[in-house]
C-alpha cells in the first residue's frame, strides 16, 4: 500500500502496524471523485449511485461502486471521459487499497 508518512517516527510506527498511514485523499475527497462526473444528472440510476457512493463506508465500498461509476459517467459524458475518470479513481484508489487489486490490465486509452 502506498500511503504518506510524515516523519520518519511516523513510518516505523506504521511498519509495526502501531500507527495507520495517512493517505493522499480522503473518504471524502474519494467520494467527491465519484459523484462530481454525475452531479448534475438527476436520472434515477444517477441518483440511486450518488446515494451509494455517499453511504460507502471504505474505500473497497468504492471500489466496488467503479463499473456503475464507469456506466454512469460514459452515459453522461462519453466514453472517453468515463475512461479518464477511471484511471483517476484508480490512481486514488490505489493509495488505499492493496496492490493486488490492480493486478488486472487498466483500460487503454
């Protein structure tokens, strides 16, 4: 996993498993990156994946949401900004989740 430790201290501790690492992005922020692409649609799909995005608990909760992300996105705003908005997210994600997760070719584009 990849996270940002602030002080040397800070990184031992976190390599004793005694401290959590600090992550570039928030709950918060990781949310807003979903939501953002979609705010303005107020389909039903739409609103019913904002609403699960927003009662996400963890970052694997979100991670789970990316293919209903990646549909909504294209259908609003085309196919390549879904793509942009993937690799994105997946950037993000991947300061919280472990690198397995990624194991999978990303899409080209």
């Amino acid at each position: 996993m990849i996270a940002l430790c602030t002080s040397a201290l800070h990184s031992l501790l976190c390599l004793l498993g005694l401290a959590q690492p600090r992550h570039q992005f928030s709950m918060d922020d990781l949310k807003t990156m979903f939501i953002n692409p979609v705010r303005d649609a107020e389909d039903h799909r739409s609103r019913a994946f904002r609403f699960s995005v927003e009662t996400a608990q963890s970052a694997d909760d979100l991670w789970h949401l990316r293919s209903r992300a990646y549909l909504r996105v294209s259908e609003h705003a085309g196919q390549a900004e879904a793509q942009r908005f993937l690799r994105k997210v997946d950037a993000a994600l991947a300061d919280w989740l472990p690198p397995a997760r990624f194991s999978r070719p990303a899409l080209a584009g």
